[in-house]
C-alpha cells in the first residue's frame, strides 16, 4: 500500500498517522520497504509505501463525515 506524505510529516508522523502506532517494528519495515528513504524527514507530497500489519485489512482513509441522529 501507498500513501502520500503531508507537509512538515516525519516517518514516525507518518507511521501514527497511518496505523495508530510507531512502533520500531513499523520504523524498520517502513525503511525496508523505502530503501532511497535515508533520514527521518518526508518531503510534501512524497509517496512511500507502507508496510502491511499481519492479517489485518489494509487501513483506508475515508472522507465520511459522521451523522447522528
């Protein structure tokens, strides 16, 4: 999966973003995953891919605004 970074985004932002968590596993799967990546610093608009977490469905981001009643 593929995502795109946002501005001032670090790899941890990015990660807690994503999944909730930035855990080290995530850090060092992320960094396999992006080999050209070498600092911790993302540049607006960048795409990396994102690391998949065991069985779980991918995670999606929606633009549903939630309405109650």
């Amino acid at each position: 999966m593929k995502t795109t970074a946002k501005p001032f985004e670090t790899v941890n932002t990015l990660l807690y973003r994503v999944f909730g968590s930035d855990s080290d596993e995530l850090e060092n799967e992320f960094y396999r995953l992006n080999p050209t990546q070498t600092t911790l610093f993302l540049e607006p608009g960048q795409l990396v891919e994102l690391p998949i977490i065991g069985n779980e469905p991918e995670p999606t981001t929606t633009n549903e605004i939630p309405v109650w009643m």
